[in-house]
C-alpha cells in the first residue's frame, strides 16, 4: 500500500516536473503534443502530418493505461492527444479528464464503421473516435496442437496438461470461462460467475502458468502449446515465430478497443482535431494498421488493405466468431466478486 | 535534554517510514468501504480464516521452512569452509558470495527462468543425451530453488562472521583433551556457532515467508505465496482491506517466529556470553 | 634413578623465516616439576605447544617414554593442557567442561559424576557444578581449567602462564596449591611462565631461556646462586651487572678498584662481567668502603630498602635492612663471595630485560 502512494507521490512529482518542462514551450504555437502507447503508430504518418500541415508534432509514449492516466490526472500536463483503451476511457470521462470533440472538423469520421460508433461508454458519440480494436483469444502452437482450435474448451483439455497459459487477470481469465459456459462475461449473477470460478479451479492442473506480458516470450520460446493472449499480442507473436496462429474462439469473447481522446485542457484543440481527422483519412488509417498490425475501424482502410491481411481470421475475426462477443462493462461494486473469484482460484492447491 | 535533540529526525523517521504505515495497515485491515466510508468490520480477518486462503498460508511456511532447512545445510559447511582460510582467500571467497547480490534481484531471478525452461539449459542437455524432458519451471521446486538462490548468502554470512572468530584456543583446548575434529566440531565449535545459525535462519525464513516475486517469476501464480495474495490485492484487484488483513496476519507470523528464535538465542546466549 | 619421560632432541623451529627455537634438546623426568623460565619471546610457549602437538617441529625430534610422537594428533598425546586464558567452554556449565574428556572417553555417566565431584574437592570448588563458567572469578576458572586437565589423568600436564591473569596475593596462594597439588597427584608437570620468583618457588627444575635457545637448566639454588651468564643473572633476581678484568685467579678489577674473589681459570688480564646482587652490598661508613659514593634514592620495598648509589661511575643497584638516607655519603663493601665472574662472551644482548 505504501508503495502504491509512493508511486503516486513520484509520478505526481514528475508529472509536475514535465509539466513545467512542456508548458514552458506549448504556449500558442503551431505545436501538437500526442501521448500515445509504444509503438502504436507509423511514425512516418507523423512526418506526413507535419509536412501537410506545418504543425510541429510532439510525441510521448506510456506502456500502461495507468502510467498515462496518473500523468494526465493533474490536469497540468499539456497533451493535446490520448490514446485509453475502452474501460480506462470510461473512467477518465467520468472524472471530467477529457474535452468533447467538435466533429464539424472532423469529416473522415464517416469512414469509421457504424459499430465502432455511440459505443456503451460514450452513447452520444462525443469524447471518443476508436483508433484500434481487437479481441481475446487462443494463441496456439499449431507444431502442438493439429486439431482445430475453435472452442475454449480445448484449455479444460487434459491432453494439453501443463501446456497451457492462461491470463494473469481477474476480468480477462474469468471472462474466458464464463464465456465457455455460455454466460455473459459482465454477469452480475453470482451463480455464474462461482460456476466460472470453479472451472477454472478445476483447470488449474492444466495450466502450466498464469502470465501477463511474459506470455508472448514463452509462446514464441515454444515453451507452451496454447495461451490465451489479446490478438495484438499475438499478431506480435505470430510475426516472430511461424508455427503460432491465433483464434477466437465460438463461444465469444471479449472485444477491446483504444480510441482517440483530447484531454481537459489541451492548447491546440484544432490541431488535434485536424491529426484526428488525419488518422481517420482511409488511406493514412489504411497504412497505420498495416504498419501495426492491429485492427482498423476504419471502413475506407479496410477497402485498401491487402486481401490477404483482410482474409486472415487473426487480423479480421469472422462475423461469426465475433456475433457472441462482448466488450467489458463496469460492473459498479460487483466487481468485488470477480476479485474474489479470482483470488481464490489463485489461491487453490493444486 | 541535549542528548535529545539528535535523536528527533530519527524519531520522525521511524513515524514516518514504519509507525504511519503500520498504523494505516491496521485501520484497512480493520475496516471495509460501505457507501462511501469506512466501517469497522472483522469481514477481512474471517475472509483469511477461510480454508482456501489458510492452504495458502501453511504452504508459504512450508516452503520458507524448506528452503531455510536447505539453506542452512548448503550454507553451514560454506561458512565453515570460508572461515578456515587465510584472510586473503577469505575475502576472496565472501566476495564471490556477495558479488550476485550486486546484481539486479529480478534480473537474477529471471536468468533462471531460461535455466529451467521446457526449451532451457538443463532441459536441452537432458534433450541432447537423449532423455525426457522435465518440469521444473512453475512448481513449488523452482520457487524454493530461486528462494534459496536469492537468500543463501544471508545464511553464509552471519554464521561465518560468528565461526571467524571462534577462540581457536577452544578448539586447542578440545583436541588436548582428547576430541578429534568430528568431536571438536559436535562439542565446541557448533554449539558456539549457534547464535549465528539462529541470526541466519531468521533472516533467509523471514524473505522467504514475505516473497512474492520470485514465487511470480518462478511460481507462475501455479504456487501463490501469502505474499502474491497481499500483492494482488494491493496492485491487482484493489481490495486494500483483506489486503492489510493479510498482511497483518503475516506480521503475527513474523513476529511468533521471531520470538522462538530469540528465546532459543536467548537461552543459548546465556551460556554463551 | 629418575625416569626420562620426555625428551625433547636437537628441536628447531621456524615460523616463515623467523627461528623460534634453535636445536633445543631437553628432558623431563617423571614426576619431575620443570618450569620453562624466559621473556615474552624466547620460545617457551612454542616449546610447550610443541609438546602438546599443538606445534610441528621443523627439524628434530620429540620422545615420550622412548618412542617418536611427533605424528601423533594431539588429541591422542598422553598429555593435557592448562591453557594461559584458560579457554573454558563458554556453553558448557562448570561440570560439563570438567566431563569434556571422560565424555569424549565414552565413560559411563555415573563414574564421571564421581570424578568431576572429586575434582571440583581437589581445586576446593565443590558445589559449583551447575554454574556457568562466566560466573566464576579468574582463580576459580582457572582451578576449573586445572579440574578439567587433571581429571584425565594425564602423564605430563602442561601449564602456559596458568597465573598470569591473577592478581598477585592469588598468584601466591595457587603456586602454593599447584606445587601440593603436584606432589600429591605424582604428576609430571612442564611449567611455563616469565615470572622468575614463581618459578624459583615452585619448580624442581629450571630452564632458563632466552632468543630460542636454553641458556641454563638447573635446580633453582644452583640458577640463582651460580648464573651462568649476565643475562640469567639479570633475568634471575636482580643484579648489578658491570665489566671488568681479572687480573689474575681470584682477583678481579672493575670500578676502578680490585676485588679479592673466588672465581678462577678465566687467565690473566681477559676482560669479564661481574654479577653483584643487590642485597650482597654492604653499604659501610665512607672510611670503611672499598667505594665511596652518594646515595641517590632511597625507595622502601617492605622487607628491605632499596637504595641507588652513584659510586666509580656506576649506579649500584643495593638491597638493605638498615636506611640510609638520599645525599648521604656513603662507603660499599663487597665480600670476596658475593662476586659472581662470568665470561664476557656469555653475555646476550637481551640487557633491558631485567625489570620484571
């Protein structure tokens, strides 16, 4: 706990220093401040933006929706450009973080598709224009593991003991197994979420390990079978190691999306509207998610993107896979019990 | 008076560093979040009674016991052997122990993770001559195997500085009246040692129950440790309350075993001193 | 005829390039009290360790009964140790640390029961079995640290310094007590310490040394009354030590003046020291003195006065009973007995360790 108000405490006391050091040079000037997760753009559509528009671009990264959400939560810091995933979205909107976007002076909006659009979190399309999206899913071996892997089940499967990660995560690990028995993976009904709970204790012996981020070392180590990983993890994978291939199971699953934001505050407001409008140009949004490989909204791009990438389930899950999939909610105090579900699988022997 | 005043940033110190923040470990443990304020509840205390999370408990003393025992098994001889030399290959020897406690803890915890590694070291050795490949990753033998990595030189240190300066003249005294080096060693020497036994085993038990990161990188949350309970809870699921409850009730551990050990030092001290 | 227990044969012994000990040869005989006497330095500790086992010769050789043991481990030496700090066990109570050998020996319990408590009677500490050793005072260690060699029964038992950290009133009492003790028990004891009078009270025989070698082995009487060299003269009680000449035998010349003696075959004319003891001195009127001098100090000692007298360019160094008072002028007088020749070539370098 003293370590959690520590971090606070110093991130407080950098955002404050980098603060000074930002303002010092933002005030009025043709400038444009983005702070954007590592490696999620192709940085010669900054070098485009720039020389079309004669805004000087500064860019920032973060590697974790908290790391950028304890920077912006000052309110000093003067990024003109953000970039939340869904559910941290919601909560900085909540707290009053963000500006509305003035659409006018976005018309390339158009070209992103309709159900990227008046999402849960943002009902009246005010705050929030997705930039990616992508789902959860199995990342597997295919060297280990020939047969089709369409279904969660084949993670309860014994013949796969001690081959399998799972998810380091209450929602993520839950969601995998209430997705399996059917149930929605924002199920407020205790019942579900225990029978969840239990099938996951009963799968523990299966699971070699539970991981985060060092999930993608070790699927493309070859040292597991199957994992469950979010798609742009394992289109990372599938670029460093051949064999691994990536499904979304029928069942359903979980759908994220990172979405662009203006922060309380920004000083170049119209600059930042001008390089949202930028990024949702077909042809620019086109070049970015081939540069990242990650899922665009945008329906112009995807008219423009090689068939293959447009065929290849990892990148564009099939319309079936997707028609059970579901993106988190907040659960308000209910999410308590997801914690405690998942302690106690954490904790159970195995 | 004077004497006082030097002692005040100290004081603040400890109020700051050690009093506020077990005072606050109390009042979460104490307490849970209902509507909006807090309430006095023994919810968290019940919660960490339930079966499930005392499993968890038992397996994080036994497996701090473990790797003590181990500890000190690898660990005695070592002290012994080090404390033998000439001062020049002594310091020599210290050093090389010490040296990996420069390096990063999680760096060196992580090189074991490509040493037991399906595709790792031992297993691509056992692979090329021919045998099956083994599990030793993310089971409670790699979690004692990493604990005892990190925490042996708090072993070999302690009961080394203690046999450095055993009165050889004792040593002299027991050979003259008749004991060999198995008796000289049974008779005098250990039983001298034991305040340092005693300073090692509590400082590898006390880490060892505590850890959390090396039961993450080595245990892959298969073997959960007290200690990644009160950290998922901290940093993960957000429940200050059960967390603190937790962590109070480790600190009762702590402090139980602390307490034997220093009544078994106590009552070996006084023959001693 | 006493019986040779011990035999120490040609001993050198060097630490890196240091020569601790130059081919010393020596004897115990059974039962025999031998004290090793010298300064801090002079090789009796190593002398004593080498008996123990403790030390490993490097030349010579070490007998015991007749027969080499040399390779034998100490702990298998029909010898035991008293050591300088006496080296107590610290976790073992008083009769834990007497058992230690009978333990080691696997004697039944009871028997060492019977042992220890005879001990504890013999060094006169009964009742103190169950005490800590860090209880007892530094003479009652030090009976215990007797009580524990002793009661193995040893052949030889050594004792290094065994009195040096007792206060002096102790000191005299446990000479006393060892010495009784030794004659009782019929043990052989090797004894080593730098106090001249300890070893003149207790030992059957002494063996003065100095730099590594023996200078002088003998009874007490013979060590005191007829040092062989000054500086056994000087380490053996006090002396006044000065060169001169013999003229011829029984005449000698120092201070200026000749001395009638009773010393002979050193030759005409050869240069030697003359060892006068303080207490040898008569201090006469002037007239009377075969000096003359003036007292320069007067300090008194208890049983006699120490005076300091500036006479033929010397200060002598005089014991007596009767005072005489600083400023005086005063006349020496030296009886023909009390001057003690000695060959000047005998004569170490060790000269400032007369104080003692």
């Amino acid at each position: 706990m003293n370590l959690a108000v520590f971090k606070r405490v110093l991130s407080a006391v950098l955002v404050l220093i980098l603060s000074f050091a930002v303002s010092s040079c933002s005030g009025g000037k043709n400038e444009l401040y983005v702070y954007n997760w590592g490696d999620y753009i192709d940085t010669e559509i900054l070098t485009e933006f720039e020389a079309q528009t004669g805004i000087k671009v500064i860019y920032d990264t973060f590697d974790s929706n908290e790391t950028m959400y304890t920077k912006l939560k000052p309110g000093s810091a003067s990024y003109d450009i953000a970039v939340p995933s869904d559910y941290m979205f919601e909560k900085m909107k909540n707290e009053g973080m963000l500006e509305k976007i003035n659409f006018d002076n976005i018309p390339n909006y158009k070209y992103i598709a309709d159900r990227f659009k008046g999402m849960h979190f943002d009902t009246d399309n005010e705050y929030f224009v997705t930039y990616m999206w992508g789902t959860v899913g199995i990342l597997y071996n295919t060297e280990m593991v020939t047969e089709p892997v369409d279904s969660w089940d084949i993670l309860w499967d014994e013949k796969y003991a001690g081959q399998i990660f799972m998810y380091d995560s209450q929602r993520d690990a839950l969601a995998t197994s209430l997705k399996r028995l059917g149930f929605s993976l924002n199920t407020t009904d205790l019942n579900e979420l225990t029978l969840a709970k239990m099938e996951l204790i009963k799968q523990k012996p299966l699971v070699q390990a539970y991981l985060g981020d060092p999930v993608k070392d070790k699927m493309i180590g070859g040292e597991g079978a199957m994992a469950v990983v979010y798609s742009g993890d394992a289109m990372f994978s599938i670029g460093e190691n051949e064999s691994l291939a990536y499904a979304v199971p029928k069942e359903g699953t979980n759908i994220w999306m990172d979405g662009i934001v203006i922060p309380k505050g920004a000083k170049n407001k119209e600059n930042a509207e001008k390089f949202i409008n930028f990024l949702c140009d077909p042809a620019i949004a086109a070049k970015n998610t081939e540069y990242i490989g990650f899922s665009t909204p945008n329906s112009g791009a995807l008219e423009l993107i090689p068939e293959d990438m447009k065929n290849d389930p990892t990148y564009w899950p099939s319309e079936e896979s997707l028609a059970n999939c579901e993106m988190f909610f907040d659960l308000g105090s209910f999410i308590e019990e997801y914690d405690k579900a998942w302690t106690e699988v954490l904790a159970a022997s195995n | 008076m004077r004497s006082k005043t030097p002692a005040y940033p100290y004081i603040v110190w400890m109020a700051i560093f050690i009093i506020i923040p077990v005072i606050l470990v109390f009042y979460y443990a104490f307490t849970k979040t209902e509507s909006g304020g807090m309430v006095f509840t023994l919810e968290n205390f019940a919660r960490a009674f339930e079966p499930i999370y005392l499993g968890v408990m038992w397996r994080s003393i036994r497996l701090a016991f473990f790797c003590t025992v181990i500890c000190l098994v690898l660990g005695y001889p070592v002290a012994y052997i080090v404390a033998q030399r000439k001062t020049g290959t002594r310091d020599i020897i210290l050093f090389l122990i010490i040296v990996p406690m420069w390096m990063n803890f999680l760096l060196r915890t992580y090189a074991w993770l490509t040493i037991l590694e399906q595709n790792g070291i031992i297993n691509s050795v056992l692979a090329s001559a021919g045998l099956p490949k083994l599990n030793l990753l993310y089971n409670e033998g790699a979690v004692i195997l990493g604990m005892v990595y990190n925490f042996l030189p708090f072993m070999i240190l302690p009961i080394h500085t203690i046999l450095k300066k055993t009165d050889l003249s004792l040593v002299e005294a027991a050979q003259d009246l008749g004991a060999n080096g198995i008796n000289v060693f049974l008779r005098v020497v250990f039983p001298l040692s034991v305040p340092g036994v005693i300073s090692g085993i509590t400082m590898v038990f006390m880490p060892a129950v505590t850890a959390f990161i090396i039961s993450n990188l080595l245990g892959g949350k298969q073997v959960v440790l007290i200690g990644n309970l009160i950290e998922d809870q901290f940093l993960n699921v957000y429940n200050w309350h059960f967390g603190s409850a937790l962590s109070v009730i480790l600190m009762i551990i702590i402090v139980i075993t602390i307490g034997i050990f220093s009544v078994a030092e106590r009552d070996e001290g006084g023959a001693v001193l | 005829m006493a019986k040779r227990l011990i035999d120490l044969v040609n001993v050198t012994k060097k630490f890196n390039d240091v020569t601790v000990l130059h081919n010393i040869s020596l004897y115990i005989n059974k039962n025999e009290f031998l004290t090793l006497l010298g300064p801090s330095g002079c090789g009796k500790t190593t002398t004593l360790r080498i008996i123990a086992g403790f030390e490993y010769p490097t030349k010579g050789d070490l007998l015991f009964d007749g027969e080499s043991i040399l390779n034998l481990p100490p702990y298998k030496r029909r010898v035991n140790t008293v050591f300088q700090r006496y080296a107590l066990f610290p976790h073992l109570n008083v009769a834990d640390n007497i058992a230690f050998g009978l333990r080691i020996k696997k004697m039944r319990e009871n028997v060492i029961k019977e042992k220890v408590e005879g001990m504890l009677k013999l060094v006169n500490l009964k009742g103190f079995e169950k005490r800590p050793v860090s209880s007892l005072s530094g003479g009652q260690q030090q009976r215990i640290a007797i009580a524990r060699a002793l009661v193995n029964e040893p052949e030889v038992l050594l004792l290094d310094e065994p009195l040096g950290a007792l206060d002096l009133k102790l000191r005299k009492e446990m000479q006393i007590e060892l010495k009784n003790m030794q004659q009782k028990l019929g043990i052989t004891f090797v004894y080593v310490t730098h106090d001249q009078e300890e070893a003149l009270t207790m030992s059957d025989t002494i063996a003065v040394m100095n730099n590594g070698v023996i200078g002088q082995i003998g009874a007490p009487e013979d060590i005191y009354n007829e040092p062989k060299n000054a500086f056994i003269a000087d380490f053996i009680g006090e002396s006044n030590i000065i060169e001169g000449i013999m003229r011829e035998d029984y005449l000698a010349e120092f201070a200026g003046a000749k001395f009638k003696c009773v010393d002979a075959g050193f030759g005409q004319m050869s240069g030697v020291d003359v060892v006068i003891r303080p207490e040898d001195i008569k201090i006469t009127n002037e007239s009377e003195g075969q000096l003359k001098g003036t007292v320069l100090n007067t300090t008194f000692k208890g049983v006699h006065y120490e005076m300091l007298v500036q006479a033929a360019g010397f200060v002598w160094k005089i014991h007596s009973t009767k005072m005489s008072k600083p400023g005086e002028n005063v006349g020496l007088f030296i009886g023909p007995d009390e001057i003690h020749i000695m060959k000047k070539d005998a004569k170490p370098e060790g000269e400032v360790l007369n104080e003692e």
